[in-house]
C-alpha cells in the first residue's frame, strides 16, 4: 500500500470538518481573550497564541497517526493503553495538582495535562479490543461484567478526581452498547428515569405520580392494543387524579385526620393499579408483569429523589441542577454562568456582532469563556448562522463516523467508531446545551473548538485513530 | 442485520432530535427572545447621560433674564443598593421616610426587570445637600449624583413671559420619542417657544462594567464618548429694566401691561399681572397647584390669551374706517348731549358740543362715533348693512383685531370679531341695521381684543399704517429667526387717514388744563405721548381701565397698551401706567414722582376679588 492510495482513500470530509472547527475554536478563543496589547494571533504570552501551538502539535500527531503509526497495533496494545491510562488516573489521585477544585491535572516540566481526557480514547481502545474477540456473547453475563468494569473503573477514578462532569462523559457509552446489542429498553428507561427525576425536583412528587401514571396507562394501551378503552379512562380518571388533592379540603373528610395530598393521590391511583396486577395474574402477560416493576420502581425513585438530591449530591451540583430546572434562581451564584452565557449567546441575534465585537465575551462576562463556555463566543459573534453552523458540523461528524463504523469489515474498528461518535456526540450535546441553558452546568469541553491541550490532543488522537483504522477497508 | 441497521437509524434520529432541540432553543434565544440583547447592553456598558447646559436668555441689551445654576440629581442604580439607612437618606435629602420606603420596595421587586440602570431618585438638590450627600455617600451603594443646571432668575421679571421649564411627562415623551425620562422641556413663554434652540444636546460617557457590575474604565478611552453641546442664547426683544419696570407698576393690579418698538415690532414688555413670581419658577413644581388653584390665575397669561372689550379705544378704528370709506368729512361736527338717543342710545359724559373728529377723539364722545359708525354701516355706495359690514371687518382685521398675529409667544389667542352671520343668528337675517350693532362704535358688544392686539395697534398708528408680527426674539446664535417677522403688514387705510386721528391722539395728552381732553395724566413734556383712553363696561363689575399710546409723535419708539381689570376710568389707571412706562423707556428715568408713587401703590386688585 502506498502513501499515495492512502492520501486519496482517506475520509477527507471528516477531516475537513475537524479543520474548520479547530479554525473557529482559534478564532474564537482569540476573540473571547482578545487582549489590543497583545493584537498578534500568534502570540504565545496569550490562549490563542498557545491555541496556535496545540493545533499544530495536533495535525503533526494526526499525520504520525495517519502514516507512521502501524493500525494493527492498537487492537493488540489496547489493554496496555488502558493499563498506562490508569496509572495516570492513579498518578493524579497522588501528584496531581488542584484547580479549580479539581485534582486532574499533571505537571510535565512546563506543561499539564488531563490525564482523564486521554483515558476516553484507552477505555475505548480497550472496549474494542474486548467486544471484537472472537466468540464474544454480547448476552452473557460474564461480558456484560467486563465491560461494566471496564467502563466504570477509569470513571469512578475520575469521579475520585471531583471531576465529575469528565466521569458522566462515560455514560455515552450506552449508545455504543445500545448498538451493539443492548436491550433498547435499557435506554428507554434510563432516559425516563432522568426525566421522573428532573420532574419530581421541579414540581412535586406529586406531579411526578401523575405523570407516571399517565406512563403506566399509555404502555398498557400499546400493549394491549386498546387504545380507545385506555383513551376514555385517562380522560374521566386523570380530572379525578388532579383534584384528589383538594378532597383533603372538604369539611366532610374531617373525621380522617388530615390526609396529606399524596395519601389522597395514592388512595384514587390503588384501584387502577391492582386492577392492572390482577388482569396481569389472569392473562399472564408477561410484559404487564412488567409495567408493575416499573411503576413500582419509579415509585419508589420519586420518593427517593428528594433523599439523593439532598443527601448525595454535592452542593455546587445541587445548586446547577437546581438553577437548571429554575429552582432557587441565584443570578449572580451558580445561575450566572448560565445567565451570562444566555444573555451573550442571545445578543447576538441573527447574524452575530461580527469577529471581536462581542461585548459580553471580550469583558469577562462568561466565565470559563475560552473552555467550557466557548460556544458563547461563536453564539454572539457570528449569531444565529454561525450557531447553527457548528451545530451542523457537529452533528455531520456524528452521523458520518456512525455510517463508516456501520461500513467496518473489523468490528474493533466498529465498536471503536461507535465509541467516538458516543462520546463527540455527549461533549456535543451537554456543552452546547449548557451554555444555552437545556443542561445544567457539567465542566466539560466543547470538542476540537475549546481552549486547552489536553483537550484538543485527545480528540485529535481519537478522530485520527478512526480516520487510520477506517483506511483499512480499502485494503 | 436488520437489527443494528435500525439501532444505528434510532441512533442518527436521535442526533438528530438533539441538534433540533438545540436549534429550537437557539432560535428562541437568539431570535425570538429580545431581552437578552437588552440585557447585554445594561450588562457592559453603563451610559452617564451628561446634560447640556440650558441655552440662556438674554434681554435686548444682553442682560441676562434666565440663567443657569448648578443643581444635582441623586440617581439610584436599584441593583447595586444593600441594605441602607433609610431614616438618614430621609433626612439628607428632606423626604418622607415612608413613600421612601414605598419606592425603594418597588424598585427591589423590579430590580431584574431594571437591570443596572440608574434612575432619578431625588431631583434638583441644593450644593448644600449635596455636600452632606457626599460626606455620607459610602453608606449608600447605588446612590450617585449628576450634576444638572437648573434656572436662575437674576432679573425680578417676566415670569409668564420667559415661562419655565419641568420634566417631560410620559404622555410627552410618547409622542416625542427623542425626550427621555427626566429630561426637562420648556413650558409657556420663552423657554416654550424656543424649546429647540435653548435645550441643546444631551451628551454621555460610556463606562465599561466587569462581570461584578464594578465600573472597570472608561470604554475605548472615551473615544465613543458623546460630549454634551450646550444650549444656544437666544436674545429677546425684551428689556429687562422695562419689564422690570412694568411688572412694578402692575403690583396689585389685575390685566396687561404691553409695549412694541413699532419700527420693528419687537416686544419691549410684557407683563401680565397678576403673573408668576419669578422666585418660584425655577422649582414650579411645588407650587404648582397652588398657582392653578388661584382665584387670580396667575398662570394665565392675560396680555396674549385674554380677549377684552376694546371700549373707547375703538373709537380710533372706527374713525380709520369710516375716513377711509369716505364717510367722514373731518371738519363736519357731531351733536352730543349726553349721549346719543337714536335707538337703544349711548349715553356720554359732559363735554363741549358738537365736535369734529379731533375734538371727539381728544375727548372720547361716544355720540359723534355712533354718527361716525352709522355712517360706515349705512354707506349707500353697499347694498346692504351686511355688505357695508363685511368691508368694515376687512379694514379691522388689516389692523390686526380679531385674528392671531403670528407672534412666537406661545397660546396666543386671535380674540373676537363678530361676522354678519352672528348677527343673523341673534337678529335673524337681514333684521338688524347699524343700530343694532351700535355698540361696536365705542367698542363694546361683540367684540373681543387682547392687550397685545392693541399694543399692535398702537404700533401701527404709530407707523402710519403698518406692523410688524410683534415678537420676543431679537437674535440668537446660528439660528434664522422667523423672516416673516421682518416683513410689513400693511393696514388697508391710508396713511394721511393715520395723520387725521393722530392729531386727535396728541391732544388727547397734550391739551391744556380745561380743554375737556381725557388723557392729559399721561402728559410727559418733551415726549409728545399721543393716546386714547378707554374705559370698557363689562358685566364682571367696576369698569376695565384702558389706555394706548405711543410716542414721540414723530418717528415714534414705543407704542404701550395698558388694561386694568376692574379699574374704573381709562384716564386713573391705564394711562398713568402707559405714560410712566413710556417715559421710563424714553428717559431713563421717572419725573412725575407723586403719579409714580400713586401707580405703585395703588391697588385694583381688590375690586377685582369683590
């Protein structure tokens, strides 16, 4: 194989892509730090002069990558990636040095670096490598083993760190897992747990019973395939349900003590709900069986909820998921970086300030400006369109390495294309939705545009890795 | 296969559902949603808005009428203010504590929705208030002081006239969008008609704030700053010591004091009295409703809005008309014998009979006028009366009455002028002759003029038969002053008809003692005043005193109109006052002593409250 087949055979859209949002990552990491006295783009005393250096290092590795660096190894080296990445993780935990009351950095001489940005792209590796052995049983419970050890072992690492937003980035391992075998109902029921959770935290449990209720009857009609039967009663019995509450008020109920709301609630939901378990003991379905576990479950979680919420969670978490969910607005405490971020992404209006125009960049408005919140930058410079832009580029990446790991003859390369797409795709949708205010605040960079070695390297390595393996097709 | 194919298309949708969510969200902030570009221009840049200092006015010799002083105005910034003591802010600045407590209150709850602007708080504070502002300043974060200039008075004159100024209005600022709260804006008089050139341009400096809303500097080292451009000067016409001067001499008297240059038509004086004390101008607002609520209206400016009935100074119209109809030969003489008895009559006062028109001007008699009118009306050379009264309206209106001038005096009124229809209406058509309206020959009846319409007229007798619009500009800085104000304004009557009746005038005034002339008070030797008094019934009491004139008879420099609500005689109030402030203008100085004292001391307002 020469280096000339190579060069036509490589996925240049991909490439070009990753380009452009590595230029308006510069450019914008320019205009968020822009500094008059220090006006020249390459000037290394400033982010986007050191900006300049990470991304030519990054296309040097890139072409190490591309043509220097044997593909076959990292099928065979993947656990031995894995192994370094967590004596790195490990190394942190005892070396590392704390900022901004993380502990995830580590001193090289002049340098640091994000030990846990690198682990993405070794537990990945690692991953592959595991879930393309030949006989492998996606099923099998001892498969399902190592690969939740795989995956949670660098994360609780990470979580160790107090770097929690780079450990929740683990969890987009799902969607590879999802593809590669895992019950779809696995996601279902995770993403409708988050919801339960978010809606007993911003109402009531109350509202939180409700709305599950309402779950409960809609999968029975599709299960039973009565779907007007289950229409009527939702509609005669859901009034009943919401003004339960206010039977507590009547005078005729005085001899009952004074029944809280959710007694009420519980008193008019029962009927329903051992009327589904004797249909259910009856027909011998199994799948009403398990309806029941799962309103059970979730039962029990609203309850919980307010236990984890208060007791578990940490206070700066508390207070972002909070704000996010419009609890207890502080404007000026864990609300402002959002706020700010709203007010700079919005006053750009359709068509952007135009380059270093913005004033809610250029002032410090948005913290974290040339990091986590980059996405401000380009919201209130280049408006609407450019907004729309990256979004764009973002999710061409994503849906392009998701259709060339689906073309992969090499399930390593497949499992290792979906892993990447999983985790562009969770940077992708937690960052940008952050600083418009759909996610509450996760520290975690914006793929390829933020500032920062680390961060820009560990994706360059992970891309270019996939772009290598995914030449091997054309042998 | 088929499987994963699906998984992998779930997955691509579900990209997909998150880029629009994304989208949607974007679409809502960046688009649809206008406060957060709002929010970030209150969020980086702090505006001080800097005040242009008021234009001033000037009197005609350059002696300043309306000046300006330095006064400050607390702002308060509803974001930046902690917890604060409310008692002592109170008594810095004089307030009650509780509709003190009441704003603040509001400002909290709307604090978000205000955001960092700073807004007015209190107004206008003394130097000294805002000295102990100062000292006290660090106990009140967001509270800050901005200088404004606010009116000063050094002439005790023209209050109605230079008007005042106060702050816009919402209503206002509705429908002028280029005022903005707490701007102040000319009201009545001067300040009202030359609001354009006297505001001058409002100014500001732009200050960056940090993410702590702390001023971090000046932005782009001002070079956006916008510097405030003062105000222009304007001069008026006005002279202060006159105005001063008539202002003194209507103490206690109700009506009008006017005098013109009639060479130009530039308005020397303009009192009307009772009128606003000038002390009181500058903070108008507090004493707002207790000039609205007088009884006197002294808000009401009477030389330009109040139209009266002329009396016998209409005499001189009518003997212009009829001479110019060629109805009245100046030599024939008219009985009087007490008055004149042909219909409902008009009675008159004693003196010598028959009388020519000199004599009947010199001594007022209301019976050779009724001839005089008759004569106009029942003119064979018309059809009708209607007819001959048409043409008698043309020539009034020629000299003025009954229309507006086109003076840059704001909310002047044009007065009263019947039309035949009116008479139609009362006495049905064609059902009423010359005697019906004989009234108007002495100007009485359906007639009504304002001291500045007969100021004017005075002017035009003055000039021989034309007026210039009267007016309160004489100058001001780059600024074309209206062009009509230098153009004539002919009477339609001849100008040796002018020359008849002045001679009557000038005896009026100058006759010797005995000869029955009515204004021989107002005599100035040296100064040849020539005048006609007048002395108008009117249904509201005591007689109104009227006097108008002009000297030197030749080449004449001023031309006054003096109306005394409530007076009696034209001859013991309005003439005395005329011819004093014509032979202060004249001479620079007062002789007649014992008429000056009269004059300043005298008091008609008391009729006038009967």
């Amino acid at each position: 194989m020469t280096v000339g087949i190579k060069y036509k055979k490589l996925d240049w859209p991909l490439i070009a892509s990753y380009l452009t949002l590595v230029i308006i990552g510069w450019l914008s990491v320019f205009s968020s730090v822009y500094d008059p006295d220090h006006a020249g783009i390459f000037d290394i005393s400033q982010r986007y002069g050191m900006q300049f250096i990470w991304i030519i290092s990054s296309l040097g590795i890139a072409v190490l990558i591309l043509f220097v660096v044997n593909p076959k190894l990292y099928n065979v080296t993947a656990w031995f990636i894995y192994a370094i990445s967590i004596f790195f993780l490990v190394a942190v935990l005892v070396a590392g040095v704390e900022i901004n009351g993380s502990k995830s950095w580590l001193m090289l001489g002049p340098f640091r670096f994000q030990p846990a940005e690198f682990s993405k792209i070794a537990t990945s590796l690692a991953l592959a490598a595991l879930m393309s052995t030949y006989n492998f049983q996606f099923k099998s419970l001892g498969a399902l083993g190592r690969i939740a050890v795989t995956i949670l072992f660098p994360m609780v690492m990470i979580v160790l760190e107090k770097e929690t937003g780079s450990a929740l980035v683990y969890a987009g391992f799902i969607f590879m897992l999802y593809r590669e075998g895992l019950n779809g109902w696995y996601l279902i029921f995770g993403i409708l747990a988050i919801l339960l959770f978010l809606i007993t935290l911003s109402f009531s449990s109350y509202v939180a019973i409700i709305f599950l209720f309402i779950i409960m009857v809609v999968a029975r009609a599709l299960l039973t395939r009565q779907f007007i039967r289950h229409g009527v009663f939702l509609l005669f019995y859901l009034p009943l349900l919401i003004f339960s509450r206010r039977l507590g008020e009547l005078s005729l109920f005085d001899f009952l003590g004074h029944w809280s709301e959710t007694a009420w609630l519980a008193l008019f939901i029962a009927p329903p709900v051992i009327y589904h378990t004797i249909s259910a003991f009856r027909q011998k379905i199994s799948h009403l069986w398990y309806i029941l576990l799962c309103f059970i479950v979730s039962f029990a979680m609203i309850f919980s909820v307010d236990f984890f919420f208060e007791k578990v969670l940490q206070d700066h978490q508390r207070a972002r998921i909070e704000n996010l969910l419009g609890i207890h607005v502080d404007l000026k405490g864990a609300g402002y970086n959002v706020h700010q971020s709203k007010i700079a992404i919005g006053s750009g209006g359709f068509s952007g300030k135009g380059f270093l125009q913005g004033t809610q960049t250029k002032f410090n408005f948005v913290p974290e400006q040339s990091t986590d919140f980059i996405f401000c930058t380009v919201g209130e410079e280049w408006g609407f369109l450019g907004s729309v832009f990256v979004v764009f580029l973002y999710c061409f990446m994503i849906i392009r390495i998701v259709n060339l790991s689906e073309k992969q003859k090499d399930a390593f390369a497949r499992v290792y294309g979906y892993c990447l797409a999983s985790i562009i795709f969770l940077h992708f949708f937690v960052n940008i939705g952050m600083t418009i205010g759909l996610m509450p605040v996760i520290g975690i960079p914006l793929p390829f545009v933020s500032y920062g070695g680390s961060s820009l390297w560990s994706f360059t390595i992970f891309l270019f890795i996939f772009i290598r393996l995914d030449l091997e097709r054309w042998k | 296969m088929g499987v994963e194919l699906k998984k992998k298309n779930i997955l691509i949708i579900g990209t997909i559902v998150v880029a629009v969510l994304i989208l949607l969200q974007l679409v809502n902030l960046q688009i649809l949603d206008n406060q957060y570009k709002i929010t970030a221009s209150n969020n980086a840049f702090r505006y001080d808005i800097r005040y242009p200092a008021r234009g001033l006015i000037l009197d005609r010799t350059g002696k300043i009428l309306a000046g300006n002083v330095t006064a400050y105005d607390i702002m308060i910034t509803p974001f930046e203010v902690t917890e604060l003591d409310t008692a002592d802010l109170c008594r810095i600045f004089e307030l009650d504590i509780c509709n003190v407590r009441k704003t603040l209150k509001d400002y909290r709850r709307n604090r978000r929705k205000i955001g960092y602007q700073s807004m007015p708080f209190v107004k206008q504070i003394s130097s000294q208030q805002y000295a102990v502002f100062l000292e006290k300043a660090y106990k009140f974060p967001g509270f800050s002081a901005i200088s404004r200039t606010v009116r000063s008075y050094p002439y005790n004159a023209g209050a109605n006239l230079l008007g005042y100024i106060s702050e816009v209005d919402t209503s206002y600022i509705r429908k002028n969008p280029e005022y903005k709260r707490g701007d102040y804006i000319g009201r009545t008089g001067i300040e009202q008609s030359y609001e354009g050139v006297l505001k001058g341009e409002k100014g500001y400096n732009i200050f960056l704030r940090d993410v702590n809303n702390r001023v971090k500097s000046s932005f782009a080292e001002g070079q956006y700053d916008l510097n405030a451009v003062p105000g222009k000067n304007i001069i008026s016409s006005i002279d202060a010591e006159l105005q001063s001067y008539g202002e003194s001499l209507m103490v206690n008297k109700v009506g009008s004091l006017v005098a013109i240059e009639p060479s130009s038509g530039e308005i020397l004086t303009l009192v009307s009295s009772p009128g606003i004390d000038v002390t009181k101008l500058s903070t108008i607002n507090k004493y707002y409703s207790e000039l609205l609520n007088d009884p006197l209206k002294p808000m009401f400016n009477r030389a330009v809005m109040s139209p009266y009935p002329p009396g016998s100074v209409f005499k001189l119209v009518n003997g212009l008309v009829a001479l110019q109809e060629g109805v009245l030969d100046t030599l024939v003489r008219y009985p009087c014998s007490m008055g004149f008895h042909i219909g409902r009559g008009v009675a008159c006062h004693a003196h010598p009979s028959p009388l020519s028109l000199t004599g009947a001007i010199m001594m007022s008699c209301n019976s050779y006028f009724c001839y005089a009118f008759r004569k106009i009306m029942d003119n064979p050379a018309y059809p009708n009366v209607a007819a001959a009264f048409n043409s008698w309206k043309e020539k009034v209106e020629s000299l003025g009455f009954g229309l507006k001038l086109g003076t840059d005096f704001p909310s002047e009124q044009a007065g009263i002028l019947p039309t035949t229809g009116d008479y139609d209406k009362i006495h049905g058509k064609n059902r009423w002759s010359s005697l019906s309206i004989i009234s108007l020959a002495i100007g009485q009846g359906e007639i009504g003029t304002t001291p500045l319409h007969l100021a004017n007229f005075a002017a035009i007798i003055a000039n021989r038969g034309f007026y210039y619009t009267p007016h309160i500009i004489k100058g001001a800085e780059d600024t074309v002053i209206n062009a009509d104000f230098s153009k004539k304004h002919y009477a339609k009557i001849d100008v040796q008809n002018f020359k008849k009746l002045i001679h009557g005038m000038y005896l009026a005034v100058n006759s010797a003692p005995g000869s029955g002339a009515t204004a021989r008070i107002a005599a100035v030797p040296g100064l040849e005043i020539c005048g006609k008094t007048g002395t108008a019934q009117n249904p509201h009491g005591k007689d109104h005193s009227v006097f108008i004139c002009f000297a030197p008879k030749d080449n004449p420099k001023i031309a006054v109109a003096a109306y005394i609500e409530n007076a009696g005689f034209g001859a013991t109030w309005a003439a005395p006052i005329a011819s004093l402030l014509v032979e202060k203008y004249l001479n620079k100085k007062v002789e007649r002593k014992d008429l000056e004292v009269y004059i300043l001391t005298g008091n008609t307002m008391i009729n006038v409250l009967k």
